[in-house]
C-alpha cells in the first residue's frame, strides 16, 4: 500500500508543517537507508581502525597521500546534477505508469446505459463483460507485478478467485500452445463480442452506445499494452548504471578520502583545517542523502513490486470487482426517483 | 481562497514591478517562515551566547575546532538543486490537482440541449442530473480536503445543504455496510439512469445527444476518480523525507557553522576573513530563502487545505450548485430571440 | 502587440544572427530595466562617495570589514538555480494561456456546414451563433485583461461596440442581482439554445452536426472556463516572492559588497587583488542580466496586461468579429465552382 | 533540408559512434561557428599585439591590472545555467512547430472513404477539397516561412503553380481589400461547402462520414491558426536578449581577461601559474561551445527559414499535392480483390 | 531486444538493490565503454612513458608548464549542465517514438466487431485489413529502422514472408516509378476502400462502426506518418556536435591535464597536494562517467538500431501478425458462452 501523508500536512501554514512527516517509518528514508548506512560505518570504521592502530609511521604516510588523492578528487563527478535529472525521469515514469492503470468504472457506467434491465440475460451481458475487463486487468498485471504474480502465480489460482471461468481456462491453454505471448486482449475480445450480440439482441439500443463502449473497451486495452510496455522497455541499462556505479564510487573514494588523517606535522594548521571529529558526521549525511535520493529512483523503478510505496494492486483489484459489479447488477435502475429539489422554487 | 495578485502587476515594464506583490502579508512568505525563523534564531543565540559568555578559554578551543568543521562541511548537500527539482515536481502535481477539478457547467450546458422544455419532469430531470453531479463533486472532495471534511463532516450535513436527498443517503448508507469504499461514483450511475430513462420517454431525441452527455458524465468521474488518485498516491515519502531532512541538518550544522568565533590568535587575519557581524544576517536571508522555497512545496502538496493559497473548494461547491441550476433551469430558453446584429449589412 | 522578431532572424547560419535582436528597442530588456539599473547605480555611487569622501579613518575600518563581510557572502544564495525554474514555470504558463484563448473560426466553419443556405432565418442563426461565442470571449477577458477591461469597462460599451444587445444585457443585469459570479457562459448558452432551436425547425440536418457543434461550444467554454483558472489560481504567492526577495537581498548585499575598498594596508596585494575600477562593471552586467531575467517573468505572468510583449486581446476582438462574419455570412456558399484542377490528367 | 544524421549512428554501441557525426559539415557547428570564431580572435590578437608591443611599462601596468579585474569575474554570470533553459525552450518549441504542421494525407484518406466512385463529380470533389487544404497550407506557409515566401510571393505565383483558381484569386483580392488579416482558412471554408453539396447531392452516405470529415478539417484549420499563434507570438524578446547579452558581454570581457600577462614580477610564481601559452586554447574551445549552444537557439527559434536544419517546407508542399491527388484519385479502387493470405488455414 | 531489468529489482527496499542491475553486462555501460576507455588509457600512458622516460630536464618543463595550463583549465566547460540537458532530451524522444509505434489489436478489436460471421468473405475481409495494417508498418519500419531494412531489404522479401501480395507489389512498383516518396500510407487506403466495400455489402450494419475503423485507421497512419517524421527531423545536429565536441576536447585536455607531474622542487609541497598515483583513478571513473552518460544518448538516438538496447522490431512484427490474425480470425466468436459468475446472488 502506498505510504498516504499529506492529509496529515494539509496546512503548509502550520509550525514546522514537514516535521510530523519526518516522524513516519513506513516507506521511510530511514528504513530504507539505516542497513546501507551501518555497512557503510563498518567499512569506514574498518580502516579507519587500521590506519590508527594497524599501520606503521611508513604506512601511515602512503595512506595519507593515498588519503590526500582521494579527499581532493571525490568532487570531480557532479552526482547531483545526474542524479536530479535520473529521478526526475524515473518519478515521471512512475507516475505516468500509476496513471495508466484503467478502471472499470467508466465501463460499467456505460453498460449500465447501454444496456438497461433487470433480466437475467442483460444482467449476466454486463457482469461477464466487467469481469472481462477486470480479468483482462488481472492477466495484465500477473505479467508486470511481483505481487500480483504472488497472489495469481496460475490460470487456476484465477479461477478460483472467480474471476475466470473454467471453460476460459481452457482457450488460454489453447492459445498457449499456438503461442506464448501475453493474452491480455482475449478478454476485452470476448467483451466485445458480448456486446455485439446484446446489439443483435436489441439489448443495446442504439449503434451510438456500442460505439461509445467499444471505444471504452479498446481505452482499456491501450492502457494495458501501455503498462506491457513501460514493463518491457525500462530506463535504459547504461542510464540506471552510470548513476549507480558514480554513486557508489564516489562513497568507495569517500571511505578513503573523507578519513581524519594527521597531515604532515602535527601542527596548528592541522588544527585549524581539518579537526578530527572521530565521527564522519558530514559523510553520514551526504551518504544518506544521495542513497537516499538514489532510493527514490529504486523504489519508483518498479512501482508494481512490495515496497512500502509500491501500489497496492491486489486492494485495486478487489476494489474493482465489487465496484464494477456494484454498478451494473446491485445498483441497477433502484434509483432514482424523480423528487424536487430543495431549491426548486 | 487562493491569493490572486497578477491583477495587481499586470504591466511587467512599470519601475518595480514586483515589489507590489512583496508587500502582501496574506500567503505570503514572511507569514509562513516567521515563526521558524524566530525559533531558529532562538536557537542560535542561546549557542552564541554560551560560546561568548559560558564557556572557558578550554571549552572555546573546543568549540572553536568543533565550528571549524561545521563551517567547513556545510556546503557538502547541493540543497538547492534537489530542491529545485522536488518543488518543480510539487507545483506540477499541485496544478493537475486544480486543473483536474470538474466544472459541471460543460454538463449543465449538454443538458440544456438534450433535455429542452420547460415542463415539470423535465426540469426534475435536468435539475437532477446536475445535482447528482455536484454531489458527486462533494463526496469526493469530502475525502480529499480537510476543508470540505470540515463543512461536510457526515452525510447528514449534505442532506442538510439540500445537495443530496434522504432517500439517497439511506442508499448510500446500505452500500457503506456492504464495502467501504468511497463510492463518489454513485450519483453519477444514478444520473445515467436518468439519461437512460429521459431517451426512454424520448424526452431526449436523439442518441447523438445521450452519447454525448455520457461522455461528459464519464469525464467527470474520470476527474474525480483521478482526484482521488492524487490523493492516496501522494509524492514518495522517501522524497519529501530527503529534501526536508538535508534542509533541516544543513540549517542545524548551520547553527554551529556559521558562528562568529575568533579563530586561534586575534591577529589581523580574523578580523580581515571573518569580521564578527554580531547578528548572521547572511543565514536568516538563507534560512527564508530555503525554508521559503520549502514552503512553496508545504502549502502546495496538499493543494486542498486550509492554507492562505490552497483552493477554496467550498467557493466553489456554491458557486457549481448556484451556476448549474441557472444554466438548466432559469435561463432556459427565455432566450435569445433572433434580431439583427448591429453589423447586419 | 507582442513584439515579434523571428522573422528577423530566420537564418541562424548567418553572421552575428542574434545582434539585429539586441537592437530591437520595443519591448527589449534596455526599456525594461533602465529606470531600476539608474536607481541602483544612484544608490551605489552613494554609498561610494560616503566611503571615499564622508567617512574618517576609523569609520572606513568599520566599512571595509563590513565590506568583506558582505563581498564574502553574496554568493550563498544559488539565485541563477532558482530563477532558471521559476521562469520556466512563468514561462510555461504564458505559453498556456496564449494557447488556451478559442479562436471561432472553427465554430464559424461548423456553423457553415450545419445551417447551410442562404435565408435570412439561417443568416440570423450562424450570425447570432458566432457573434454569442465572441461574446463569451469578451466577457471573460474584461476579467482577466487590464487592456480588455479598459476597453470594455461596462455592460453598456459592449452594448455599443454591437456585440451584446440591449436586451441581452437586461438578463445579465437581472442576473447579475441574484448572484455576483462570472456569467461568461451565459452566450454560450444562449447559442446551444439556438443550435436546439434550428435542428427542431430541421435548419440542421443530421444530429451529428448538432453534436459537432455542440462539442465545439463546450470546448470554447472550457478554454474561457480555463483562463479564469488561470487568473484566479496564480503562481503561488510565496513563490513569487522567495524568488524576488532573493534578487533584491542579493543586490542590496551587493551594494556593500561590491564597492571598492583598500583593504587593509595599501600594498601591492591590493592593486592585484582587487584594482580599483570606479565603475562597478560587471555588478551593473550582473544587475542588467538578473533583474533581466526576472523582468521575464514580471511580464509574462500576466500575459493579457500592457506590455509590449503583453498579447494584443483587443487586436484579436475585432479581427474574430470580421472573421467570423465572414465566415459564417459574406462567403457563404458563393464558391467553389467544381472546375477541373491543372494536374486532370 | 534538415539534416539527417541518425541513420549513421544507428547503433551506440559501436566504438566511438558519435565521431562520425563530428564529420559532417552540413549543418555544422563549424559551419555556424567559424565565422565568428575568426572575428573573435583578430580582435584577441589585436589586444595581445598592442599589449606586447605597443603599450610602455607603465600603460602595462594598467593594462594588467584591469585584466586582473576582468579574469577575476568572468565567472559572476552563470551563463550555462540561463543558456540550458534557455535552448530547452526553443528547442521545446521549434519541435512542437514542426509536429503541428499538418498532413492532408489523413484528409485524403477520409475523402475516399466518405466520396467513392471514379466519376468525374466525385472525382472532381475529392481533388478539390484536397487541393483546398494544400492551398491553406501554403498560403498559412507563406505568411511564417521565408522559403515559401520566397517561392510563392504573391497569389499569381500559386495560381502559376496550379494550387488556385483564377476565380479563386479573385476572391481572395477581393476579400483582401475589406480586411487585411491573413486569410488562411477561407480554402477550409470552401472545402466544408464542397463537403455539405456532396452530402446533399447523396455522394457522401452518411452523415457519420460528413462528420469525420468536417473534424479534419477543422483540425488542419486548428494547425495552421496555432502555427501562424507560435509565428506571432515568439519566445519573448527580453529572454533572448538577456541571454544572448550576457553571451556576447562574457566573451568581451574574456577579450581582456584571457590575455597571457606577465602578473607584477615574473618570477617562478608568475610560470606556475598563468604559462603563457600564445593561442588562447581554452578560450577558443569555450567560445564554440557556448557560440554553438546558443546557435542551437538561432537555427531552431524560426524553423521555416533557410539554414541548413530548418525544414524543407518547399519539399513538403510538393510531397502533399502528390500524395494527396494520389491518394484520392489515382488509387482510388482499383484495389484490392480480396485473396486469402498466406497464412489462410 | 531491449533488456528488461525491473523485474530483477521490484524492491526498492531490500539491501544494495540495484547492485543487481550493476552486475548485467548485456547492454551494461561496461560493455559500450571499454574499447574507448582501453584506447583512452593507451593514450595516457603513451604520454605518460613519453614524459617519465622521453623527455630530457628542459623538454620536461616545458611540458609542465603546459601540464599546468591545461589542468587550471578544464572545469571552464560546464560539460555535465549541457550534457543533463541534452541527454534529457534524446531521452524524451526515444520514449516517444516507442510510445508512438502502433498497435494492430485495437484495430482487429474492432474489425471483430463491425464485421462479425465466420464466412469466408467476412474473414477475408478482416484478415486483410489488419495484413493491410501491418504491412503499413513494416514498410514504415523499413525506412527508419536498420534492422528491419536487413530483414526486408526489398519488396520481394515481404512478399515472401506472406505480408504482401504479388499483385500488390506490382502496384507498388508501378507507383515508385511516378515518385520516390514512402509509401506506407498505400496499405492504408486500401484498408479504406475494403471497409467501404464492407460497409456497401452490409457485412458491416452501423455507420459508427465505419466511423471507429476509419478513425483507428487514421490514427495508425498518424503515428506511422510521426515515426518518419521523428527519422527525418532528429535533434538539430550543431547540438549533437557541440554536446560530443565538448566531452572529447574534455578528455584531450584532460589527457594532458591529468598526468602527474613533479611541479617543481620535489619538496613536500608536491607530495602534499599532488601525489602521484601512478594509474589516474579519478580521471578513469570520470570518463566513465561522462561517456556513459553520452552512451546514453548514442544508444537512443536511434532507437531502432542493433543496439542491445534498442527495441526489437522484427520481434513486434511476428507478434503482431499472429496477435492480428488471432484476434481477428482464430478467436472469432467461438465464445464465451453467457454463464452466471461466482458472485452471482
């Protein structure tokens, strides 16, 4: 489930209105950082150990200038810079892929005016076809997300979730064997022929609401093929690479170069431009930092997978079952009567 | 209600364009950062002054080293630039939120052309339509802003502001015991319905017409939907976490960094490199600076509080209801007669 | 009238393309920043004569490490970061206002083919139609334009320029008592009743057309609907002014900081360092190329004012009053005559 | 023609691929860049030749002390900040321009679907209405491209080229003298009348065609308006300005900055660290970079002109009448027979 | 075929998640930089050994002296800021042009709708409308995709893969006689002239349905029509230049720049600030860095090259037949039998 806080900032007004958001440990920085951060003090520790205790005055001078080279040239890659334009690709991406996730409601909606009545035969048209589109949704999403993948590892686990009929099953295995590619659009296939027969039938009454759901159904599957294609054609390789590895060397040459070393004579200046902290505090920060910026694009890269701000598919998925059928079978033409409004002069 | 001030600078070329806007108080920056900026000065002195006067000849040198490394570090976070790129993100989401709001006066305009006359039923049935929508408009928005939660705290209260009847609360009531999801989407099936049954009666004469007023009824619960979507899918907390973290331990190594201390012997190099200014005027400016650009993101992620600038939706809930009677019932079709414009050869 | 050059400039490969650009006086960043880089030089030159001439010795010590306190510290505000996006969104939502304003002329070419022929009846119709959409546009700019509003500065002028009729200002006047909201919709509204009007007396033929038409009065009402948007809901305040108080902080600091001082003893370190120009030379660039850069925004966020690079609304009145009676009347049905084109073979 | 480059580096992964994309001069950086680069360094020259030579000591003296001054703030504008927005936006806009240029090819398509038969009138029909929306293209091109202008000055020279009528041009002049505004969309009208004479006279089936059709067209209107909004209102003027300014005053002051000088005794220090190097390397490099960046600016800020990259509207116009009458006429059913594919089980 | 790493990282939480994506090496940076960092090194030491052991004491200072110079000199080209903005750019239009293939399933979602039965004409019909629309694609492809070209170099290799008809190919042939333009669009209209047919012979009942595969037919040729047009006009080429330019004059500097010296006396001073380190580290990570990043932009500037990352067409266009074929053909109608739900009340 997505990590939801801003209804607890509403008023940016407030005191310090940032710091309760601080304060939230799921799908936090801290969680996601604090295991990368202690691996990081082990190592930095590591040496600095050494370098204290496990060297010779000889050895201590190679590692000061060793120390030297590194503290002066960590800053030659503009990580920043990379970084900034990195996140910003993959959080749009993100967000365009969270976007595209259709939702029946539209489509039931228009069942519901396409083809009206309380018959079995209209009810059962407009449930299969909703459960269509959700099954069409569900075979789409067993392909891109690890949780889904969980939940529907198999036709049969489908099936068993209602959602497939056994005798559907049974084409998919079909068409399996002809080909392995994904079968999303079967569905939406069927969906269609659905609705053609309810217009034969004189379900539907005019050709404008067969258009009107036609044109809802194929909606659903552009955005399906979408989601196929954001999955398959990821941020390139050799983007997601060359952030990564300037990220990670830049904290190898830190574990180096950000030491406190006894430069040359142990004199005032030393003192003065390079106290020695025992803790690297500054180096803790810019680590959790940059990891921590870098964990946006982590996290976002997949945004179908179990992290603690991944979308929840699985709550979607039942919320679209029930919804779906809510508005085409429970609520059907109840509602409404014609009242007067309060205002009605 | 938002702050509206491009009428106040609308000539760009005038002497001193924008220091009109610098002079308004309301959702404006000092209003915002003046108590952080207070409490941070608070801090600031307390330190400056046990440094000054609490401290020994000892504990300065201490000190002095400790501010050292402060002073030298800080610049270690490039804040500006992840700042840069997180607020763009913020005011971005912020827009498509406002944008995204629907207007029913596109529905209350189809209405008008689908449903003419000016009998009772089909003003019961125009009125209603519209009514659903602004119902639909209000549920929603129930969810996703504090302020409309707070005027509308129950479904009664709707009731009670004439928007929904008794006999659809009590439906909306046996729905919530069967799920709980927020079914926003209810009074648009019902307004369907209506639709349907207007065509039925032929009240409405042509499919043309249904085809387009459900388009337009679909749009508006794609907004909605896609409102809520901003909702619970809010910016990674990862991120918000990262930009507000560095920005409050740049200002806390800050606290320490930018004293005034007299750095080893009082020789001339002091006074000529760090002049003792008594008040740090530079890390106020800074501070208002950063926490102000901040700010833009703390007022802007929840587009729907009750912050000087967020969006005044209960303005708006009146001005829909007021506006989308008008449109379908009161002018209808009192005009125009056809005369001649003045241009008439 | 916005000032328009590329075609100046149409061949970057020519020699010193951009120089006839630097010569345009109207609308050009000398007109805009003259009257504020004199100020600032007055002020500058102040302080300067005070240093040289009215301060005794002791007094220029306290300046001059005033003086290096400010010149240290100028630099800590990143503006050029800020600035770049901040008039990149002023930047992209001048563009999306200019691009929002309805042209009817598509509605014109609609009209034409919806209410062929050329009868009086149908005349009045398409005239009254088209010259309901300009309406509508010039109720909405009296809102949002400075330029507008001057020329239309009540009901009554736009009675008299022949596009509102007496009658119909009766109605606003009549609404306009029960509620104070914009009722720019309200032409719009007139014509769908029109549109409804001319299919039941079969004027129209197809309901398709009526559907196309419809489609296009809507869009026009959402663009009008939009720039209101825009106008209410501006870039938000705090933004604004973090942004401009960075600029004018940074400059008053650079008033200190960039005077020149003889700091300290007056040896040769000094005459290498820091050569006495008289004139500040690169703050006054720096001066021209920040407050240049914000003069961007000063002017294009609110893109209907008067400024010479401010869209000429008025120009765009009349040209769609011509424009669209022309289309809609004087061409109508007169041409073509089917004639064989030079390329029958 | 816009110089095409891609299909020589089709595959990155190559052992350096961009090299031959340094190769090419048409279209150039070297090509843009060498006249000004030739200029800029006789007036480097210049300087360096009076420094050398025809200054005395004491003149030397000065002369190095205000280039001390000029090196020292080359630096104060951060002109590659300005210049990366700055080209993000024209280039943004030059694409968008070319992107709305519109296609009569979809139109074509329509046409044939919406008007069959090989009969003169229907033939006559499709030619003309197609010929119509080439026209409006061309006299829209007109008015934006210096290329087209240059090929078609007046309306003879269309007429010449068989694109319009002789009645046609009458018509034009005759409109042309009640109003001077461009008159780009009165072919579009000609054509929605040709479009409604044929739904009259039964050449068009229905009216679902009629609508598809009138929507192109409409859209092609909607292209040519918004290419004729982006030619009217350019990237604003006091945005080129500031950057091109802060460009060519950076480079002045780099005339006098970068020049080798012995710096007050020449000793040792003097040889560390400014060597006189005789060619001002970096200098120049510099200079192409940011003179090429800023010429991405000067090709692309009017895309219709006549540099090398600018787009071959010329080339265009005559692809369109070709594949326009093509489509409409001379492929017109003659095809296909229906034959079973390969596949055919 | 594009490599497809998300799903190998769905937790973004989990420890040292991308050190996953760090270890791929098809498409990886390693392998698109190793032959130009192996061919940098060369050079380097080839410098190197030249210094250390070539050059007599004289000659060595000379070339420290220009060692000097070019180290002071090479941050003056702000290379990351023109990099992060162009790489953004190539990125965005990579994406876009794979966001701009087509997909047939929408298309024969719709043919199975408007033209249901299992007869031979109907099936006829269907399958050659979508082998219309695929064979529409690959010539596209063709033009702008390497790979596809090697697979169909010539008519007659479509013919025989089954896409194309002789007949058609005759036509073709005949049609490049008269002008050399694509002519991918000839598919498209054929695919017309059969719905039309279709439509004459009642195989097809509903004028909207005409409509819905006119419209997807249209769109298919838009975006085929965009995908030339992103082939024909890439990023202006002065921009590819001085982006390249600038990183390879970069690392020449760099190559001189970067050795390690002893300045001159070997005192502590140089082992202080320049310890020589005998392989240059810092310099191998940043090329690294920096040609990554423009690998980057190589490997999408042709998204349609041999490339691992690039998108494998030839794959696209076998599923596309058989998803085409299979929808329209082989699904047909055979389901689904109406069946009552799980949740059926």
């Amino acid at each position: 489930m997505t990590v939801t806080y801003t209804g607890q900032v509403p008023n940016g007004s407030t005191f310090g209105c940032f710091w309760k958001v601080l304060g939230i440990w799921r799908g936090s920085v801290y969680k996601l950082v604090w295991r990368e951060l202690v691996a990081y003090l082990f190592l930095y520790y590591s040496i600095n150990f050494l370098y204290r205790f496990g060297l010779n005055q000889d050895q201590k001078k190679i590692f000061e200038r060793v120390q030297l080279y590194f503290s002066q040239h960590t800053e030659t890659i503009p990580m920043s810079f990379v970084l900034g334009f990195y996140v910003t690709l993959v959080v749009k991406r993100w967000w365009e892929q969270y976007r595209l996730l259709p939702w029946p409601d539209t489509l039931a909606l228009f069942l519901n005016a396409g083809i009206p009545g309380a018959d079995e035969r209209q009810r059962l048209m407009r449930r299969n076809v909703v459960r269509y589109a959700v099954l069409a949704y569900v075979i789409t999403l067993q392909r891109v997300s690890l949780r889904v993948r969980k939940r529907f590892p198999t036709h049969q686990h489908i099936v068993d979730s209602g959602l497939m009929l056994e005798s559907e099953k049974k084409i998919f295995e079909l068409m399996d064997t002809k080909t392995p590619m994904s079968k999303y659009w079967m569905p939406l296939v069927w969906a269609t022929n659905l609705i053609i027969r309810a217009r034969k039938e004189n379900l539907i009454n005019s050709d404008q609401l067969v258009q009107t759901i036609l044109m809802e159904l194929s909606e659903i599957r552009r955005r399906l093929g979408s989601l196929i294609g954001y999955d398959t054609v990821c941020v390139p390789l050799v983007y997601t690479q060359v952030v990564s590895l300037a990220l990670y060397l830049y904290f190898i040459a830190a574990l180096l170069g950000r030491q406190f070393v006894a430069v040359g004579p142990p004199k005032e200046v030393t003192t003065k431009e390079h106290p020695d902290m025992y803790f690297p505090f500054f180096t803790a920060i810019q680590f959790c930092f940059y990891v921590g910026w870098l964990k946006v694009a982590e996290v976002l890269i997949n945004p179908f997978g179990e992290d603690d701000d991944d979308i929840e598919l699985n709550w979607l998925i039942d919320r679209h079952i029930k919804a779906a059928y809510m508005i085409v079978d429970e609520m059907h033409e109840e509602h409404p009567e014609l009242l007067k409004d309060q205002y009605w002069d």
